[in-house]
C-alpha cells in the first residue's frame, strides 16, 4: 500500500490576512508542500493538470520537476480523475505524455499509467 497526496494546485487565501494568493506564491507553496510530503515519508505526491485562473499549474511536469531537486525519495507523478488515481503520464495528452522523474533522481521513471 503506499499513502499519498494528489493537488490540482488550486489558488488558495493566505490564512493570515485573507488576500487571495498569486499563481507564483501558489506554486512556491506547493514545492513546500511536496518537500513536507517528502520530509514525513509519503510515498507519493501527484499534481493534476488545470487550465482555469483558479488553479496554479496548467504544465504538472514543471512543478515536479522543480520539486524532484528537493526532494529525496517520493515519486512525484501527474495526477487525474479520469484515469486511475495515480498515472505517470499527463491524461490530458491521451496517455502519451512524458514521465515524470522521480525524486531519486537515480531512478528511471516507470511508465505504469501507460
């Protein structure tokens, strides 16, 4: 069984002063979000793919990547409704997409949601 963590990086509120935060402050937060998820020994974290203003990340590949430099051993992946929960290629390509690294950067990326 592995435990994990799925977002479609919606724009959330700053708890302290209500003021909506920004797509820049939404992705910084989600790379701090995915190194805790690392740092508590998740097993995987999956970010799904969005192309409204309310949500952050329109290209989940971009934010992984960023956060396979921080992180150490959780697999990182696309994450989508559509398809099974967790899948290693973005949906919204019809399965065709690139994989993603893991966060051992040793490790070839499997390609089970293919």
């Amino acid at each position: 069984m592995e435990i994990g963590v799925y977002t479609f990086g919606e724009v959330t509120f700053d708890p302290e002063t209500g003021r909506q935060l920004n797509a820049q402050e939404r992705l910084r937060d989600l790379i701090e979000e995915i190194e805790l998820a690392d740092q508590v020994g998740l097993d995987v974290f999956a970010v799904g793919e969005h192309h409204r203003p309310d949500y952050a990340v329109s290209a989940p590949a971009v934010g992984l990547a960023a956060a396979a430099e921080r992180t150490k051993r959780i697999r990182l992946s696309g994450g989508s409704s559509r398809r099974r929960w967790v899948t290693r290629c973005e949906p919204s390509r019809g399965g065709s997409g690139d994989p993603v690294a893991d966060g051992d950067a040793g490790h070839e990326p499997d390609r089970q949601g293919d």
